[in-house]
C-alpha cells in the first residue's frame, strides 16, 4: 500500500492506494476517532459489487452502518437526491459524531461530500472511489457539490474527506470505456506538472491499458500527490488550483452543448486539452513537436482527439464557454502549456483564435 498525505493543517489526511484495501475500511476509521454509526452512500451499480464487503469490515470495527443507494448517473448528483439522503440520515438518527461513506465514482463522491458538508451543519466523511477518476481527481480535494437544471455543480462546498482509500481491485469491474475517460486526467497530470510521468505514460500506456497492477498503483499515487500538492498550495482555488482545469474550458462547453452524457468527462477534456495544446503552440511557445506527443498520447489511450464541428456547433461551443468563464473584450482565460510538465493559467486567449483552433480540428 501507498500513503500519500494532503497537507491542509488540521484537516490533513491520508490517501490510502493499493490492491484490498476495502477490508481495511473499518479500521482506517477506527483511527479517526468517529463516532459508532455511519451510513455508506452508493450508486445502484457499485453497491451490488461492494457495499456488503463495507459494511462486513465497519461491523468488524464495531460500527454500525445502513446503505442508502442513489441510482446510477449524472442525474444523481441533485438537490433531489440531497433531500433523500438527508431524510434517511434523519430516520436512523445519524448525529454529529456520525460519519458518511462515499462509496462510487465522482457522482457518489460529489454527492455524499456535499450531504456530508450540510448534514446537521457539516459531519465527517469518508472516501471510497470505485473509478479511476475518482481515485486520481474527484476524491481528493474537497470540492463537493451537485447540479442544478441551470449547469453542473452550481451548487456546493469545500469539504475535505478525513481519509480517501483506493482500492485498485474496485477497477476491476469498471467497464473499459470509463476506465479510459479517467486516463484523461492521468495525461492531465503529466502536462500540467510532471514531465516524466507524462514520458512514463507515452512508455506504458499499453501496461496501464491492461491495469497492471504495479504501474498502475504507481501512477495513481503520483497523480494524488500532484493533486495533495496543488491543493495544499490553494484548497479554494484563488489561484494554482485553476492549472487542475487544463483542458476543461472547452471539454465543459463540448460537454454542455452535446447534452450531458454523449461525450464522458473524460472524453471532452480529452479533446479540450488537444484544443489547449495547439492554443499554448500559437501563444506560448508550446512546440509543434509537443502537440503531437499530447495528441498521440491521448490516440495511444482510445481517447478521441477531435470532432468534425460544424459553423453552428462552434457558435454554440463558444456561448457555452462564455457562459462558464468571464469574457472581457472579445478574450477568455485559459490555462495553456509552455512545454509539458509546465503550465500557466489565467492566460488570455482571444475568442477568435478558439474558433480557428476548434474549426481546425
Ligand atoms: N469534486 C471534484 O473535484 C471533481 C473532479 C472531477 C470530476 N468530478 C465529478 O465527478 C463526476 C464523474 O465521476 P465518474 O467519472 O467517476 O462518474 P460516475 O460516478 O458516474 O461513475 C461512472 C459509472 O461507472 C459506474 N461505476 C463506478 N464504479 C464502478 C465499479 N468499480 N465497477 C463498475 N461500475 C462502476 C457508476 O455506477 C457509473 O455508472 C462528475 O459529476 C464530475 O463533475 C468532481
Ligand atoms: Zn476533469
């Protein structure tokens, strides 16, 4: 097993990665000092596959602890399902002292965070990510939140887990298509902050593609103390925490205007990051040469890479932009790339280059 810690004072915690580690969930939160009953929160496909194995080692650590299932999907992150949960919190009389297991992907996450945030004026939380996006972005951070008809997490808080366990055998059942959308923010990773690790990955991805279990605990231990780091430097992003966003202007607004669901997260930032490479190529001083390593690496993940759009879909796409980011005079901010492994953000962009990159590609 591999511990890597999110500094944040004395809301510091330990993120746990390895193979079998779900057994161990009872005692990492007997060490916590919680109080004796709990409630996991799941999806309708990951508690099926694993919420009894939960709930057999929190018993064994001498908690007491119910299920309460969301069904499966984006449509679970909602204030709907916010007011479900908290009425079954209320029915077995969670109190302060209780303490909530989010047991799924980053809907789960997201959802029991921000259950967990509220919930009598904020409880204590656990992470358990059965995605691999979730094991190496959405578990760790604290940024916890649901959606509103309007847009995606308009509605949320800033509340760290006390302990983020990722078992690597829960990706076993992830289906392959989910698997790669997570890939996408592993390549993230490396762009961002960590020139290496994005050559490791150029070098490994067929071993990754098989989940190996070596490379693949290393490389999601890397991403979390990427991830520890930039967030111990600013947990609210007032600054740093925006370079966590490469890639993610444009994947939101492909996102947005192809309704929710036909592209994955991972899938839209994949194209959104070859979109900020070639931006960081015309205004940055990103090499021609890096493009191509960004682009292949992402082909080399069965990550898409572009899509054919027409003059009306690129309208679209840049009022969904404007929409998510403050415009000023014809320009919006994007996080772009010098080289790989180092990144800038609030770099201006005029909107009239995004159209030529986005009608180029
Ligand atoms: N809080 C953050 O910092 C942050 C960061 C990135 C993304 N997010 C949020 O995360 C969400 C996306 O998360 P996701 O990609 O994990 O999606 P998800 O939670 O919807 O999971 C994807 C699918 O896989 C299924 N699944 C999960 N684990 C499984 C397993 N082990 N075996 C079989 N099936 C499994 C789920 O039921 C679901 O159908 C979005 O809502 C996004 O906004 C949050
Ligand atoms: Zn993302």
């Amino acid at each position: 097993m591999q511990t890597v810690k999110v500094p944040l004072g004395n809301r510091s915690y330990d993120i746990q990665i390895g193979p079998k580690l779900l057994p161990s969930l009872g005692a990492g939160c007997a060490k916590l000092g919680l109080g004796r009953r709990c409630a996991i929160i799941s999806d309708s496909h990951v508690a099926p596959l694993y919420a009894k194995a939960a709930q057999r080692s929190l018993t064994k650590a001498g908690f007491d602890s119910f299920v309460i299932t969301v069904p499966a999907g984006e449509t679970a992150k909602s204030l709907k399902s916010v007011q479900s949960c908290y009425d079954q919190l209320a029915a077995h009389r969670l109190e302060r002292s209780s303490f909530i297991v989010a047991l799924g992907g980053g809907v789960v996450g997201d959802l029991a965070g921000f259950v967990a945030a509220t919930y009598l004026r904020g409880i204590a939380f656990v992470q358990v990510p059965t995605t691999l996006l979730a094991h190496v972005d959405s578990s760790v951070g604290g940024k916890v939140g649901v959606n509103l008809k309007a847009g995606k997490n308009l509605v949320g808080a800033f509340h760290q887990p006390r302990l983020v366990l990722c078992d690597l055998d829960t990706l076993k059942t992830l289906p392959p298509r989910e698997y790669r959308a997570g890939l996408a923010e592993i390549i993230k990773y490396g762009i961002i902050y960590d020139a290496a690790l994005f050559a490791r990955l150029e070098r490994d991805m067929p071993r990754l593609l098989k989940k190996e279990p070596k490379i693949l605990a290393d490389v999601v231990a890397r991403c979390c103390e990427i991830k520890a780091d930039v967030v111990g430097q600013d947990e609210t992003e007032t600054g740093l925490r925006a370079i966590l966003n490469y890639g993610h202007t444009i994947g939101h607004a492909i996102e947005a205007i192809s309704g929710y669901g036909k592209y994955l997260h991972g899938e839209a930032i994949s194209i959104g990051q070859v979109a900020a490479s070639k931006l960081s190529n015309r205004l940055l001083g990103f090499s021609e040469n890096e493009v191509d390593r960004v682009t292949n690496l992402f082909r080399a993940s069965g990550l898409p890479t572009k899509i054919k759009f027409n003059r009306a879909q690129i309208t679209r796409l840049c009022a969904a932009m404007k929409l998510d980011k403050k415009v000023s005079a014809g320009e919006i901010k994007f996080v772009l790339a010098r080289e790989i492994g180092k990144v800038e953000f609030g770099q201006k962009v005029p909107m009239s280059l995004v159209e030529e990159i986005l009608q180029a590609s």
